[in-house]
C-alpha cells in the first residue's frame, strides 16, 4: 500500500521492522558526513538532518509499504546531502521499480 507516500519519490525498498532500520541506519550513517537526529511518534522510522547540524531534510522508511523515501528541502546543499543519502543507503537496501527523483518541500 503506497497510500502513505503521498507522492514522494520511492528510492530504495527495505524488508523489515522499522527498528531494524533505525539500526541499519544508525551504523550506516556514523561513517558518513551526515548529521541529524530521529524524529519521534510514528510507528515508522523518521530521520531529519543533512550535511550541516540544522538542515531538514528527511528519510522516511514507510513500514506498510517497506519503501525508503528522501525529501529534501529547498537548500543549496540538497544535491550533497542527496548524493549522501544514497551512498548510506546503498549496500542493506534494495533499488526499486519507480526512479529516485529527489523531491524538495516548500519552506
């Protein structure tokens, strides 16, 4: 069910609980230039950062739907932090039939 993506482009499916992200995540990230914080009140799993401590950029990993989305927002980093996303992605998750477009949200 894709009802939840609202949209957004699907970049990369992951088959499991939203805490086995959170996990695959948090190891993945910790050799990167990324930094951020999880965002707290959904069952699925929520992150928000970048390549600077205040960027709001998000990855979400919708559990329904086991599909991995990026959104990014309208900053002049947004290709770097895209481009970054992609390499801690890369490995644990899988491609998917719908093209990785990053999308950016309004202010």
């Amino acid at each position: 069910d894709r009802a939840q993506l609202k949209g957004s482009p699907v970049v990369r499916r992951f088959e499991g609980s939203s805490q086995e992200f959170r996990q695959r995540w948090q190891e993945a990230v910790s050799d990167s230039k990324l930094l951020g914080r999880w965002l707290c009140g959904t069952k699925d799993a929520r992150w928000r950062g970048g390549l600077q401590e205040d960027s709001t950029h998000e990855v979400r990993y919708i559990l329904r739907a086991q599909r991995v989305v990026l959104l990014l927002s309208p900053e002049p980093s947004a290709a770097l932090t895209f481009t970054e996303f992609r390499k801690v992605l890369n490995g644990w998750t899988k491609p998917d039939d719908v093209h990785s477009v990053p999308i950016c949200g309004s202010p």
